[in-house]
C-alpha cells in the first residue's frame, strides 16, 4: 500500500471532524438524557456528507484510502478518548480498552465506514468529470483519424500544407 499519494493532514482532520459523533453522545447523556438512534443516524450521515464533499471535490490523489484512513483515525481517537473521558465520567476504564477483542470490531467498523464513504467521493469525482489520475501518469490521446490533418509535424507547415 502506497501512502506517498496521501494527505497526512486531510486524514487527520477528517478523522477528528468524526469525533462529532461520541462527543455529542457524551454531551447529551451528561445531560441526562439519552441521544437516541435517529440523532446518531443523522450524526454519522453529516459527517459521512462532509467527508464526501471533502474528498470528492479536493484534489486528493487517492479518495478512497484517504477516507479509510480517516475511518481508522476516528476510530483509534475515539478510543484513546473513550480511555481518557469514561473514567472521569463514570469513575471506571469503560468501552473498546476495558474490552479489548472490541477494538478490532471497531477498527474494521470505521475503515469499512471509510471504504463506503470513499466510493462515494470517487463517484462525486466521476459526476464532475474529475476523474482520478495516477500520480506521474501523462494525459493521452487518442491518434488522429484516418484522412484527417494530424498534429503539425516538420514536414508540414501550420497549415497542414506540405513544405517541400
């Protein structure tokens, strides 16, 4: 896997956008109240829309590994922050590091979340007309149909008249 083509920073950035979601989670039940289903749903669909905008109308190199790993980013954040916040709100190691076969579920979640995300960004790309372009890879075109006057060569003139 080739990480050259990616944006370190874009990653990063979007992967902590995602912290929204556990965030608003922890906000509102401090409250008292719980955040229910529908919010979360609505939640994870603004950030996956964000991502999307993010990525399918940059000039990433790479959209769908850029979104996976910012799945992986969110899901690791999401982790160390669970570790940091669930024993001074709960006075006890709550979530993915008091069980850690979680972890993994939850790696593969994200990334997954990621992958889905970054299809949708590349067919955004694809609706704009921006399609991918391998990085270092010349644009092509096609030859010249037959009896047409062709690029202008040495022994033709601008014109396409012959200088002989």
């Amino acid at each position: 896997m080739n990480l050259s083509h990616v944006r370190p920073v874009l990653v990063l950035v979007l992967g902590l956008i995602a912290l929204a979601r556990p965030l608003a989670s922890i906000v509102v039940e401090q409250s008292g109240h719980d955040l229910g289903a529908a919010p979360r749903l609505l939640l994870t669909a603004a950030i996956t829309l964000v991502w999307v905008a993010a990525v399918g109308l940059s000039r990433a190199l790479r959209p769908v590994l850029t979104l996976v790993l910012a799945g992986l980013v969110y899901a690791v954040a999401a982790i160390v922050l669970s570790g940091i916040l669930s024993p001074l709100l709960l006075g006890h190691l709550a979530g993915p590091l008091a069980q850690p076969l979680a972890t993994v579920p939850m790696l593969v979640v994200n990334a997954l979340w990621g992958l889905v995300a970054g299809l949708l960004a590349l067919g955004v790309r694809h609706l704009r007309g921006a399609g991918i372009r391998s990085p270092g890879a010349a644009a092509t075109t096609a030859p010249p149909a037959p009896g047409s006057p062709g690029p202008a060569s040495s022994a033709h003139g601008r014109d396409g008249t012959s200088r002989s």
